[in-house]
C-alpha cells in the first residue's frame, strides 16, 4: 500500500500516471495535502475492489481494469466512475455552460 512520506496516511491518490515509467507517477495526500512522486521502497500501488475501499475509508480506490469506455485510471468509492471518465464529463458540463452563459 502507498503511504505519504509526510504523514504516513494511507489516503494516497494518484494525480498523474505514467505507464511507460512508473518513477515519474505523482500522487497527492488528501489526509495532508502533501503532493509527491514515488518514493524509494514503492513499487507498485495495491489493487483494491470497491467494497475493501469503503470498509476503508477510501475516497478512490485503483482496480487496474478498464472501465467501459476504456480508461485505466482511478475509481470514485462513493459510486465506481471511473476517474478519466468524470473529468472529461466535467470537462464537457463546463464548455456547455460557457457556451450558453453568452
């Protein structure tokens, strides 16, 4: 399991992941808000279902599957929307709202 070099806390996320080269993945605490990249000692992030994430306390877990659409990312606990899939959905409500604020 990942841990926060800062605090120790278990409730890591990954903010950028890097397939080709995992050295160069960054994460982010959410218990301290420290940012980092993987540290000495790290190999790899554990994969976890959903339901070890809730018993937990996780706010996102990694299964390392596809979702539907074919991403490979992060997992929201609260309903398993998968990560790259929320941010191009936000991404698009934003535009639409732009668009339609002139």
């Amino acid at each position: 399991m990942l841990t926060c070099p800062e605090c120790e806390s278990v409730n890591v996320i990954i903010l950028y992941r890097n397939c080709l080269d995992p050295a160069k993945d960054k994460f982010h605490c959410t218990h301290c808000g420290h940012k980092f990249k993987r540290h000495k000692g790290v190999k790899n992030i554990d994969l976890i279902t959903r339901k070890e994430a809730q018993t937990n306390g996780y706010v996102r877990y990694f299964t390392g599957r596809k979702c539907v659409y074919g991403h490979i990312s992060e997992r929201q606990t609260a309903n398993g929307r998968c990560m790259a899939c929320h941010k191009l959905n936000e991404r698009d409500r934003y535009r639409k709202l732009v668009k339609h604020s002139y």
